[in-house]
C-alpha cells in the first residue's frame, strides 16, 4: 500500500503524498508547459517519468483536477459491481471517497442512490450531488448493492444488512492491521449475499483487456470537467502552512472532505 515515490515507511519518518497538479517545466516537448496530474509525495518541485504524467484536459480548472485520483477509485469499484438500470444502491460512507462514488453513480439512468453518513452536515453535500442522504438508522433496506467506504466495522456490518436476497457489499475501505467482525452466521448465507474488494491499485479483470490504468486516469479526469465536484473541495492552505494543518486535520480540529494545499510558484 505504498504511494507512488514514497519515501521512508509509516509511522515515519516518511515522505508521503498522494495527488498533484503542476505545470510542466522541462521535460518532452509536447508535455513542456501543460498542467498536468500526477502521483508524488508534497513537494514544490519535482522530477518523474513522463509516463507518471496525465495531462489535464483544457476544460478542467487545475484546481479541481486534484480530485482525479479519488474519481478514478470510484470508477474503479463502479467497474467491480458495474450499476443496472433500476438498481437501488447506498454509498455507506459521505468521506471523500464515497461522495465521489456517489457523484458517478447520480449520473447513471434509472438508478435510485442514497448517500449515508452518521454526519447530518453531509446532507448538504449529497444534495449538491444529486443524491438522497440518510443516517445509517434511517437508511433504506432495499438495495441490490452498497459501496462501503466508511472504514468502520460499524459502516460495513450496516452495508451487509441494507441488502436484499443475493445483493453483493463493494468495500471500497482501508482498514489497516485492525480487525473487522462481521455478522457471517445469521442473514449473510439465507441471503445469499456477497461481499468483495474494490481496490483502485488493479483494473478489474473484465476491463484489463480493452482499458489501462491510464485510460482509467483519463477517464477520470474527463468526468471532472463537470463543476458539481468542486462542492468536495471544503478548503485551502498554502504549502509552508502544512505542518498546521495536517495537525489540525489528524485531530478534527479542521473538518471537511479535499483540504486542497496552494503551491508557489504555480
């Protein structure tokens, strides 16, 4: 589960980070000047492959492109429990992740989506999205599939439960080295349900043969061109402020879903 380029190993020291957008200063000529997305630890400056590079398309403002990378997650596990016509589906989770599954999913005809948080204020942000919000108690029973991106036991064993008779779970959450118990001996055989992966280091198999991981990356970013996802952009800082605020972040002091980090001297 390391990052592209990470350095050192967790708990630290470690040089870890995830998704950035820069302009390209010195490279191919056809990339030389372009904004581009990439994987790599924060930093101001840097020097990778050009194939660790993606070009952002004209009509997506380079500060939206940050969230190419959660996009591309959430078209992967749409790819792993591809949505029907007149499916029911809940997304357990309104962190980042499932708001970008949530946001897929709303564009898909005939398919009914119900986003689920235990945080009322994330009833705002579902409805932005297009899609119906619920507390996990509330939460509609009757679905045919549920992405789980809460990364709580609580979150998952719910999602098993708001299934129908051969409905299948896509858990999209990152536990770690904690353990999860779930309830396997009471509904989940009757039922016939399932439960799997969904893990945006692999293409899934059904789609190996015709898309790459870079044409998924593409895909991904094509779908930001559509301003609703701004709404998963909840704030800003500059680069040198970071010690602060991932601080801040770690403790809950500063909530929301993409605190996004202003480089210099893009």
């Amino acid at each position: 589960m390391r990052a592209p380029f990470q350095e050192g190993d967790f708990p630290g020291p470690v040089k870890y980070g995830y998704l950035n957008v820069g302009r390209v200063e010195a490279g191919p000529t056809e990339l030389v000047g372009r904004t581009v997305f990439s994987l790599y630890p924060h930093q101001t400056r840097f020097r990778v492959p050009a194939g660790a590079l993606t070009p952002v398309p004209d009509a997506v403002p380079p500060e939206r492109a940050v969230l190419a990378g959660i996009v591309e997650t959430a078209l992967n596990a749409l790819w792993d429990a591809p949505p029907r016509i007149g499916d029911r589906i809940a997304v357990v989770g309104a962190g980042l992740v499932g708001c970008c599954v949530a946001a897929l999913l709303a564009r898909f005809p005939g398919v009914r989506v119900q986003l689920v948080d235990v945080d009322p204020a994330r009833a705002e942000v579902a409805a932005m999205l297009g899609v119906a919000f619920a507390d996990p108690a509330q939460a509609r029973d009757d679905c045919d599939v549920v992405f789980h991106a809460s990364a709580t036991q609580a979150g998952l064993r719910r999602s098993l439960e708001l299934l129908v008779p051969e409905g299948s779970v896509v858990d999209l959450s990152w536990y770690g080295d904690r353990s999860v118990t779930l309830p396997l001996g009471e509904f989940f055989h009757s039922r016939r349900l399932s439960l799997r992966s969904s893990q945006v280091g692999a293409v899934p198999p059904e789609r190996r043969g015709r898309h790459t991981a870079a044409d998924r990356l593409s895909l991904a970013l094509d779908f930001l061109r559509d301003p609703t996802f701004d709404v998963l952009i909840t704030g800003e800082s500059d680069f040198d402020e970071l010690p602060r605020v991932m601080a801040e972040i770690a403790t809950g002091k500063l909530p929301g879903l993409c605190h996004r980090i202003r480089y210099s001297p893009y």
